[in-house]
C-alpha cells in the first residue's frame, strides 16, 4: 500500500511539475516586413506588449501574402491574425467567418510612397502632389470611397488619364493589401492607392503605368531601376528613421495615416461551443480597445 | 456564403474567368517556348558534353552543376532584376530565356544519360554494313534515345509548367498569379488555391495526353512497317 501511495504521489508530482512548467504557445501572424526579421519585430513586441501570464510564449510569424496568412490561419498554424484596421474591416465584411478579437493601438501609423535613393526629384514632386490633394481635401474624398466600407463596395478600377507624349511614372502593386491595393475581377490594379496614383499623375501631369509584382520583390524591383515607385511601405510617421526601409529607399510622406491593429481570429462552431473567445486576457497592453465592447464590427 | 455564391465570385463574377485564362496563357506561352529553346539549346549542351575536347566538355559540366543546382527563381530575379536590368526586354522574354537556361541543363543531361544507355555494339555494326556516322545516329542511336528519354522528359515538362508559378516575382501576371490575386479580393484563399491546382493538374493531363498520343502514333506506324 505504502509502495502505491508513493507512486502515485510521484506521479501526481510529476504531472503538476510539467504543467507548471508548460508553456502555453500563442501564434500570431503577420504580413512580411521589408528590413526586419521575425526574431528582430519579436523582440520589439516583447518590449511593448508584455504578456500577462509567465507560462504565455508568444512567437509572431511572417507571411508573404494574405492569402497564406488566411490558410495558415484556417489549418490554425497560427492562433490570430494581425492587420491594420482597414484590411481587417475587409476581411470581416468578405468573410463572415472572421472576427476581431482585440484591437491595438499604436500611433502615427501611415503608408508612404517609396522611391530609390537616387530619384530625390520624383519624391519632391509626389510630397508636392500629396501636400495639393491633401490641402484640396481630395484624399479625403477618396478614403470615405475606398476606405469607409471596405469590401462592402468595390469600386471600379481607376481609368488613367493619358497624357499626350508625357513622361510615363512606372509603378508597382502587390495587390496584397485590400482595400488600399488589389486586383479587381478584370485583372486591373484598384483600390485606395490607384486612386490616389491617378490624382498624382493629373496633377503632375504624367502618365502612369502600374505593374503587378510579388509583395517580396518590391525593393529589388525599385532598386534595379525596374520601377520608378512601389507602394504601400508601412512606416512609423514618429519616427525620423524608418527601420522596417532598406538602404538605398527614400520615401513619400504618408498618403494615409492609421492607428489601430486588429487582431482576427477564425470563429469555428467547435469553438465557440466549448473554448470562448476572450484573448484580451493574454496581454498587458499599454492600450486596448475591445470591439466587441465598442459595438464596432 | 453558399458555395455556389462563392464559386461564382471566385470564377464569373466581373469576367474573371477572362482574368483567369490570361493567366493561362501566359502560363503556357511561357512554357512552350522554353520548352522549344530548352531543348534545342539542351541537345548542343550535350553535344558538347560528350565531347571528347575538355575544352567543350569542361565549360558544358560547369553549365549543367550552375544550372541544375541553383533554383529558378533566383535565377529568374537575377536575369530580371540584375543582369537585364537596363534593357528593354519584356519580362515575358526574359523568363523564356531564364527558363530555357535552366531546361537546357535539365535536357542535357537527359539526353547524355539516354545516349549512354544505348548499346554502342549496334552503331559499330550499323557503320560496318555501310551506314554513315549521321545515318547510324539517327537511325540506329536517335529512335533507342527518344523512347528511354521520353517518361523522363515528360517530367521535365510538366514541372517546367510548375516551375514557371513564381514568374509573379517579375511583373508577369501567370496563372498562379492570378489565383493569388482573386484570393485576395474574395478572401476564399482555399477554394481560389483548389481551382489554381486543378487547372495546373489539367494542364499536366494534357502534356501526358500529348505523349500517349505521340506513343500511339508511334505504334501504330511500327504495327504498319510490321
């Protein structure tokens, strides 16, 4: 008897030791950064969003592409998907299946115009156009358009307007970032973006080609001269140095300017029935927002 | 969202399917032509690598180890990105001459490891009956190459199909490309990646279906000779 009860106490001993020890793993995901690596954003991560619990890891995942990130998300090889609000309001509204979980917030987010280092004149004459379309309130306009409803309404795709023998402003999409840049049903580029490209070439009056690229040659495609612009770059607009831009890119100022991540999880019947979706609990963040408290969507 | 709803966003919707088979096209342009000049420029590879002259055979071996061992999409960035940089050649080109490079080295050594296992004995007899050196070869070397290479080459083409799915990397928007691009707008990644996979398995059909016709063909002209 005694034997047994030692066993069993060893046992129990054991399985409380390894419980202890287990660390719960969260998986999130994130679209690829340009200059920083998992390891790198990981650790600035650790510095602002602590987690709550010391049995938590937290390990962020890069993807290419949305579509990769989705999946990952779908076979959950990642537990969340982290994306500014404006593509999250697009998944949401696409797929019904998505929810946010939680929402964060981070100051002065924008999204800029990159340039190679040695085409200073095109990155004047681009901050000179944005400083026009912003002053004119034409941004404005074209955010409530594209940017308001994302998903719910997809405009038509943007016909440029030729200008006689003008120079022609080569440009790269990715058609990875809905509603600011995708691809629409016909194959041609849309979205924010290509809206704001076409007021920028009639007010500079310049033709301007789009060229549909891969997210991850984006930098090799302005560098080796192949593209004159790529956009969308993320950038932080507090900082003077942007440590996600390589060397040899200089940049637009913002053309949009955002200030909330939100966290998508894949709602499941499984899950709901028996897990809850409370992932608030996970972090100590300096600012947080839950939508569903909000009321938002 | 019923799956037919999705199906028809996915495909009809705002004439995707004409996005779709654009797509295609490029797809198979890419890949016929790179086939063409592959080959071609695979046959004098070998040529050349089975040459007895070290100074033939050792600059083949270097271009078969570089081609064979680096993967294409490097290959294809460099060429794009790096040595045609400044010229004003189409992108659509420049993949044909990447993938070409790349099939040759495949078909070089194909053809090299064809010819060796042919029976040297029979042009040796084929020259004493009276035949001439080219004779022999195609007559007696060429048919026997062509049936052990073809399974193998039949291979080569359908992941010359595969391989050309990262030409997305240099602005030529290809099948894959297109199946990422409605992905993203519908948010149905799956079921848009399902119907990408599918149309590339047909395409993979139609290539075995091309050979087993050629096959065909082939015997019934021997049961004719017969």
């Amino acid at each position: 008897m005694k034997k047994f009860l030692s066993v069993v106490l060893v046992l129990l001993l054991m399985a409380g030791t390894s419980y202890g020890l287990e660390k719960k793993v969260i998986k999130l995901g994130l679209l690829s950064k340009l200059n920083t690596t998992e390891e790198q954003f990981m650790e600035t991560w650790r510095k602002t969003f602590a987690p709550k619990n010391e049995n938590l890891e937290i390990v962020i995942k890069f993807y290419d592409n949305l579509n990769a990130m989705q999946m990952a998300l779908n076979v959950n090889d990642i537990n969340e998907m982290i994306l500014p609000d404006f593509t999250a309001d697009y998944v949401m509204n696409m797929d019904k299946s998505y929810r946010s979980s939680l929402v964060l917030r981070s100051k002065g987010m924008g999204l800029a115009f990159g340039f190679s280092a040695e085409n200073k004149h095109l990155q004047m004459q681009f901050n000179e156009a944005l400083t026009a379309l912003i002053s004119d309130w034409t941004l404005s306009a074209l955010e409530g358009i594209y940017i308001a409803s994302p998903g719910m309404t997809e405009p038509e795709p943007i016909e440029f307007r030729n200008f006689e023998g003008a120079e022609e402003i080569r440009i790269a999409v990715t058609g990875d970032l809905p509603p600011i840049d995708y691809i629409a049903a016909d194959g041609r580029p849309a979205g924010f973006s290509t809206a704001v490209l076409s007021e920028i070439g009639r007010y500079l009056k310049k033709n301007i080609k789009l060229i549909n690229i891969e997210a991850g040659a984006r930098t090799a495609a302005l560098t080796s001269g192949r593209v004159d612009v790529v956009f969308w770059y993320e950038i932080d607009t507090t900082k003077e140095v942007q440590p996600d831009v390589p060397e040899g890119i200089i940049l637009s100022q913002p053309y949009y300017e955002w200030d909330r991540f939100v966290h998508l999880v894949k709602v499941r019947d499984e899950d709901k029935k028996t897990k809850g979706w409370d992932p608030s609990s996970w972090w100590s963040v300096r600012d947080v927002i839950n939508l569903h408290d909000t009321g938002a969507q | 969202m019923s799956l037919n709803e999705i199906l028809y966003r996915i495909l009809i919707q705002g004439g995707s399917y004409l996005t779709i088979l654009k797509g295609l096209r490029a797809t198979v342009e890419i890949s016929v032509f790179s086939l063409f000049f592959g080959t071609l420029l695979g046959a004098f590879v070998c040529g050349l690598r089975m040459s007895r002259l070290k100074i033939f055979n050792i600059p083949a071996k270097i271009y078969i180890i570089l081609l064979r061992g680096s993967p294409v999409l490097m290959l294809l960035m460099l060429m794009y990105y790096g040595v045609f940089a400044r010229s004003s050649l189409e992108a659509n080109t420049i993949a044909i001459v990447t993938f070409s490079l790349n099939v040759a080295a495949h078909v070089a050594e194909l053809l090299r490891a064809s010819i060796s296992a042919t029976d040297f004995g029979q042009v040796e007899a084929a020259r004493t009956l009276g035949f001439s050196a080219f004779q022999a070869f195609r007559l007696v070397t060429l048919p026997q190459v062509i049936q052990i290479a073809k399974p193998v080459y039949q291979s080569t083409v359908v992941n010359l199909i595969q391989w050309t799915s990262v030409v997305g990397y240099v602005s030529i928007t290809d099948l894959t490309r297109v199946i990422n691009n409605i992905a993203s707008r519908t948010m149905q990644p799956m079921i848009t990646i399902i119907i990408g996979m599918l149309i590339y398995l047909a395409l993979a059909y139609v290539v075995h279906g091309i050979f087993a016709l050629t096959d065909m063909i082939s015997n019934r002209g021997k049961e004719k000779e017969v």
